[in-house]
C-alpha cells in the first residue's frame, strides 16, 4: 500500500488522478490537503510515501496581467512547490512529484513550421507563466538524494472530460460547424487517463527525474475535430479551402494569427522520449475521445 498526498485541492489534475487511483488502483491510498492560506504547514505529511503537488496558477492570457499578478505566479508556481517540497522532504517523504509543462521549451512553431523537441531542446520559456514552471524546478531539483526523490512530469496538452483549454473548444466546433480546415500540422497531446496511470507507475516504482509523457499518437487539429464529430453522431467536412487566408494570418501575427498558430501550429516531443519500460498509454486516441465525449 502507497500512501499519496495530493497538495492541491479541487485541481483538475488531482481530482482527476483521485479518481482514477479509486478505480483502477485500490492499492494506493489517497489523501488531498488545500493549499491556500497557510493551514497546510502544519498538516502532517510523515506518513505520506509520495506528494504529488498540483496546486498552481494555470497559464492565462499572458497578454492582460499586470506586474503584480506576474509575482503572483512566481509566489504560487515556483515559491509554494519550493516550499511544499522542503516540507515534504523535511518530514521523511520518500518521494516529490510536480507538474511541470511543455511550456517550459517555448509556444509551438507557427502554422506550416515544424517544431520537434527533443533531449538536447534547451528551455526557452516564452513567458512569465512558462518562467515560473522553470523556477519551480530549478528550485526542487536540488533537493534530490538517496533518500528524497524528484520527479518532474512535462506534459504536454493535457485532456479529458471535463478538462479545460483547447480541448472543448475543438468538441464545441466538432458539434456546431459543418466545414473545419484540414491543416496538415501535429500535436503532442495526453490524455488524462494515459497520465494518470503514468503517475502511478512513477510513485509505484519510486521514480525520479525529468519525464515527459505523451500519446502513442501525435493529434492533427482536423482529424481530431472529425473524430469528435464522429463520437457525437454529427457530419463535418474537412476540407484545404481555409488554408490560404490562415497562412496569410498566421504570418500577420496579432491576436488572429495567435490563435490561427496556436489552433494550428506545430508542437511535438521526440517520441523516444515518452518510451519507458513500463507501459502508461493504456487509452488510443479513439478511445480516449469517446470517454470524453461521453454524456
């Protein structure tokens, strides 16, 4: 029996793994304490094999925040995980697990560019909230040793019922539009419940290091929005006739061509660098799909 802290209440991720860990792995015990406010320092972490920390500030629109909200991200994604982990470690906790992100390596290449990252990529955050991910675990890795291990998860877009982000837009278009471009581009994706067995293969077997775990499959935005349409009864066409005005937007840049790059553009992990000797992608793409789109 492993026993689990999730730092973090109410996260998408950890109600997710929670959730997960009470279905498929009876085995490991569960425990969620809130992070916010000052109560959490004087929970007891001792009996807890692993921490996983998720509490954090998910990336927002960069471009509206002011100076002090960017300290606010530093405080909470960097300061607390440095925080959290000492006192995790301080109290004889084996084991220190932190959601990081693809973030960290920069935005994806615009639409039509190639971007594959691999071990050697270097870390070029493209922004305060990518920063503060880089923050984080410069500030954790240290701590690593014989009897306290790190482990820092960078995935890449995470999704799932009733996840957040990219993803439900996709659903929604796949639900309401009768055409959707046909963009030759790939994404490195996760689905939840690929990542939740990953983490449970990490803490099982007392991992520790710089993982990065993705789909079998890389996602094409069209193929995808089809799939979804497919799952839900409905008839969408994907079709090139788009492409030329979203090059053309794509290029201009502003908001239109950030979306346009950010819907479209390309952003993959080297697939040799999510293989490991233990399996976590027990969900294809199709499948994971369906149990998203399920009522």
């Amino acid at each position: 029996m492993k026993k689990v802290l999730i730092t973090g209440a109410n996260s998408y991720i950890g109600t997710s793994f929670d959730n997960w860990i009470k279905e498929n792995a009876p085995h490991i015990q569960v425990d969620t304490v809130d992070m916010i406010g000052e109560s959490w320092k004087t929970a007891d972490f001792s009996s807890y094999d692993a921490v996983f920390h998720v509490a954090g500030i998910a990336h927002a629109d960069v471009g509206k925040v002011t100076e002090e909200q960017k300290l606010l991200y530093y405080r909470v994604n960097a300061g607390l995980t440095e925080e959290c982990a000492k006192k995790a470690k301080a109290e004889g906790v084996k084991q220190f697990v932190f959601m990081s992100s693809i973030i960290v390596y920069g935005e994806s290449a615009g639409i039509g560019r190639e971007r594959v990252i691999t071990q050697d990529t270097p870390l070029t955050p493209a922004n305060f909230y990518g920063d503060s991910k880089v923050k984080a675990e410069e500030a954790i890795l240290p701590l690593t040793d014989d009897d306290f291990k790190v482990v820092i998860l960078r995935p890449p877009m995470i999704y799932g019922k009733g996840s957040k982000g990219n993803y439900p837009l996709l659903s929604k278009f796949a639900k309401k539009l009768p055409l959707f471009p046909n963009v030759h581009n790939q994404r490195s994706m996760l689905y939840v419940g690929n990542l939740c067995k990953f983490i449970a293969c990490v803490i099982e077997r007392e991992e520790s290091g710089i993982f990065y775990p993705q789909n079998k499959e890389y996602v094409n935005t069209g193929e995808m929005v089809k799939q979804i349409a497919s799952v839900q009864g409905k008839k969408i066409w994907i079709t090139g006739i788009f492409n030329p005005a979203l090059k053309l937007m794509g290029k201009l840049g502003g908001k239109p061509g950030g979306i346009v790059n950010k819907a479209f553009g390309n952003l993959v992990y080297d697939q040799a660098m999510s293989e490991y000797d233990f399996e976590y992608r027990i969900y294809n793409l199709e499948e994971s799909i369906r149990l998203t789109e399920a009522d």
